[in-house]
C-alpha cells in the first residue's frame, strides 16, 4: 500500500493488476491473493493483519470479505483521530 493511500485505492489497483493478470491466463489461488493483501498493508496495521491471520481460515477468506473488513477498521481508525 502506498503511502498516504486508503484501502479504497489499494483494493482497486490490486484488482485491476489481478484482472490483468487473468487476461494473461495467469490465476493465483484464493488464499496467495488474501495474503498479498494482508502483506501489503503498512506496518500500523500489524495487529490488524496478525488478528485476520490467526482467526480465518485464509485458504476459504474471500476477497471481498477481507477488503470490507479492511474498510471498517479504516473507519475506524479514522474516527478516532478526529
């Protein structure tokens, strides 16, 4: 995730390089993808990160699932800096 980037923007540009990636014929398995993402985060979301990791199952962890997860916590956080 780059800096200063939301989960919004980073969910949308990890998505377009997947769909370019299966115009390719080139697919990853469910939980490679959930993982890319959990990694991709910045180190503030650790806990965030740890906590998914050893609550869900990630081999069944939607995508979409983790990203509205993602959201929230964003929110969240949000809410309490202001």
């Amino acid at each position: 995730m780059k800096p200063k980037k939301d989960i919004k923007e980073m969910s949308d540009r990890f998505t377009i390089i997947i769909n370019g990636l299966k115009s390719y014929g080139k697919t990853y398995p469910n939980e490679e993808v959930v993982r890319n993402v959990l990694h991709s985060l910045p180190t503030s979301w650790e806990a965030k990160v740890t906590a998914i990791e050893e609550a869900k199952n990630l081999e069944t962890f939607s995508l979409d699932v983790l990203i509205d997860s993602l959201l929230t916590h964003e929110m969240r956080l949000n809410n309490g800096s202001e």
